[in-house]
C-alpha cells in the first residue's frame, strides 16, 4: 500500500497547486444576472440576436439564462451558449481548503474517534493517558490511516451514520 499512499499524496498535491491560485478568488463570483448574460451585455447582443445564433427562440433563451442563475441549467446547454458567445467553458471544483489538509483533518477525526473510545476504557481501569500523549497517539494514529490505507479514512464511521 506505500506506492498507493505516493500515489494519492502526489495527485493531491498536483492538484493542489493547480487549485491554489483560484481558491476563495472573488473574480470567479458568478455575476447577479449571470455569466450569459453579463458577456451577451458586454458584447453588445441582445437576446433575439443570441437566441438567432443558437437556432431557438428568445423566451427559450430568456429561460437558459435564467436557469443558469437558478442552478437548474445543464453542463451542455451552458457550453453551447457559451460556444455561441465565442466562450469556452471552464468547469471545475474548487476546494475551499488544500486536499491534503482535508485528508488530514478527516484522519485525526477518525484517530480522535478511535482514540475517545480506547481511552474512556483505559481510564475506568486507570491507565488513562495524559494530555500529551494523547495528542501523541492521535497523530500516530492518524498517520498510520494515510499510510496504509488513505481510502479508508472515508467509510462512514459508527458516530457518523
């Protein structure tokens, strides 16, 4: 499982720093109106015009546009307005923290999981660890789920379902 390990930790550190540049980056807020209709405004076309270039008519384009603001639109039809707005489409997922962080954070949340339940055990037979050693453990534990299995550490959990 080690060259798994690499594997994951390397892909997430590519897109990592691929992501990075556009992360929380307020220039891709979707406009009010909408992209459509903000580069159609920008271009100088109206709707009828647009809806020309595309072969429907302007209340079928008024709803696209609309159904892009509302959520509702689809990936092709996004890409054929786009395509007729000489645009291209850039679809992505943006992370709102770096991958590896997340993967980290998921690990010490399964090891504090693991950790709350050993330790209420051994601290009823009063071999409960101190503070720092429990911090000690977490991270141990949290390290050895990254190793040895990185996919693990998104099965839904006992407290979870």
């Amino acid at each position: 499982m080690p060259y798994q390990h690499d594997s994951l930790a390397r892909a997430r550190k590519q897109l990592d720093q691929k992501l990075a540049p556009i992360r929380g980056e307020a220039a891709f807020v979707r406009p009010a109106k909408g992209w459509v209709r903000a580069i159609r405004d920008a271009l100088g076309m109206t709707g009828r015009q647009l809806a020309a270039r595309l072969g429907i008519k302007q209340p079928t384009l008024v709803a696209l546009e609309q159904g892009e603001v509302n959520g509702t639109i689809t990936i092709g039809r996004l890409k054929e307005l786009a395509e007729a707005l000489d645009c291209t489409l850039v679809y992505a997922l943006v992370p709102n923290r770096p991958l590896q962080q997340i993967v980290e954070e998921r690990a010490r949340h399964l090891a504090n999981l693991r950790l709350t339940r050993t330790h209420h055990s051994m601290r009823l037979e009063d071999q409960g660890l101190n503070v720092d050693d429990l911090a000690d453990e977490r991270d141990r534990l949290a390290a050895g789920l990254l190793r040895d299995n990185a996919r693990q550490i998104w099965r839904p959990d006992e407290d979870e379902m």
